[in-house]
C-alpha cells in the first residue's frame, strides 16, 4: 500500500469519525428536545464542561482511557464506537464508490440512519427531523442521478409506505408512522424496485430477530421491538447493492 493511500485512509477515517461525533449529540439530544448546536458538551456525571481537546473523536477517548478528565467517571463505550463505525463507513464507502459524489452522499445516508437506529432502539421514536434529512439527501441525489426518473420515485414513496400506513388502519399499531414516513422518504431514495428490497430485507430481519425473543421468552407475542432499525439496514443494502441483487434474482427466472 502506498504512502499516498494511508494519507487518504486517515484523512477519510478521521472525517468520518468527527461527523459520527455530531451524530452522537443528535442522538442524545434530539430525542431530549435539546438544541444540537447551541449547548456546550458536558460530563454527564460531574456536569463540567468538556474542553475542545477533550472531544477529539476517538484519539481523546483512548488517551482519557475511556474517563473523564476532572470526575474519573467512564465515559460510555457507545459513543466510542459509533466515532469508530463513522471512520470505518467513510473509508468503505469510499471503497464501493471511488471518487464520485456517491461517496459523501451514502455516507451522510449511512449517518442519518445510524441516527434512527440509536433512537428508536432508545425511545420507540423516529424523529420528523431525521426523516426529513434522508428525504433532503434523497432530492439532491435525484439531480445527481437524473436516470432514475421522478415517476419511479413518487410510486417508490408509496409503494411500501402506502401498504404500511392500510395495514395500520385496519390493525391498529401495525406500523408506527415513523416507519412509514422513514420508507416514504426512502421510496424517492431509491425508486420502487429498491424500496421494496429495502423493506423484504428489514422485515427478514425484524421477523428473525422477534422470533428469536419468542423463543428465548424474552419477548411476548404482545410485545412491540423497534422496527426502525431493521428497515435502516435494508434501507442501506438496498443503495449499495440493491441493483446488483435485484438482477441477481431476475437471472434466476432467466428474466
């Protein structure tokens, strides 16, 4: 490997950890109502103040051996690994896209939905927020992507979204409507044919995982999981490999 490319691997690491940073103080401070922008970073324990230093993503975290500087109490190991997974998802990203306007916009994509993830798992919730960000990063990849035309995306908000939002009228609780409104802005991401991957994929997921909390009893059949998680990662497979997987099942029927 040369020079040049460990330049660019710790440059692109290091941007994507600083914005998984930002999107640990969304997921701690949205779901609280709190301004993201405005409040200074605080220990949660002792409530001082974090310096500049100390809030360097990663790096600060291993040199402060995981404590706070002034109160020695851990810090928690989430918002580590989140800086970690941020660094990790630039680099791959760039990995599956090159050099091209793919790259930054699945990675912001990615970020949007580790957000929705962390907070659904947390409260039950899908904030509007996050849902319009995806749905905006979804406009500008309509202009940077004109070959899949307005038509295709306007049928994909309402391909999956529209038959969540009839099962929740006749079943009550069915889908909660941030998961209706997360598929809707996915539609327009990635056009009908994806969507509904995205969907077969996050209710694969979702169906296993529940099944598994049956059979442990660590669930009940009355018992409701956060469905939001599971459709964000389908949501992502699809972007990623959605056309590859869709022409893989075609070839299937010779089609």
């Amino acid at each position: 490997m040369s020079g040049a490319l460990v330049i660019i691997g710790v440059y692109l690491f290091l941007v994507g950890s600083c914005v998984a940073s930002f999107i640990n103080v969304v997921i701690d401070r949205v779901p609280q109502g709190k301004s993201i922008v405005s409040d200074r970073s605080h220990c949660d324990a002792c409530q001082h103040p974090i310096k500049a230093y100390d809030l360097i993503p990663v790096v600060s975290y291993i040199l402060l051996r995981g404590k706070c500087r002034y109160c020695k109490q851990k810090i928690g190991l989430r918002s580590f690994i989140i800086e970690c997974i941020g660094g990790l998802m630039m680099l791959f990203c760039f990995y599956r896209f090159g050099v091209s306007w793919m790259t930054p916009l699945s990675f912001l994509v990615f970020m949007i939905l580790l957000a929705i993830t962390m907070i659904d798992f947390d409260t039950m919730t899908i904030p509007n927020g996050l849902v319009i960000s995806l749905f905006a990063l979804a406009v500008i990849q309509y202009f940077l992507q004109p070959e899949l035309d307005l038509f295709t995306r306007m049928i994909g908000m309402i391909s999956v979204s529209g038959i969540m939002l009839g099962l929740t009228l006749i079943i009550p609780d069915s889908f909660g409507g941030g998961d209706i409104k997360l598929m809707a802005a996915s539609g327009f991401l990635l056009g009908w044919a994806n969507n509904l991957l995205a969907a077969f994929i996050g209710i694969l997921i979702a169906g296993g995982y529940a099944t598994y909390l049956l059979l442990t009893k660590k669930n009940s059949r009355k018992d409701h999981i956060a469905f939001g998680p599971y459709l964000s990662i389908g949501i992502y497979l699809a972007l990623l490999y959605g056309n590859e997987v869709i022409r893989w099942y075609l070839s299937l029927f010779h089609l």
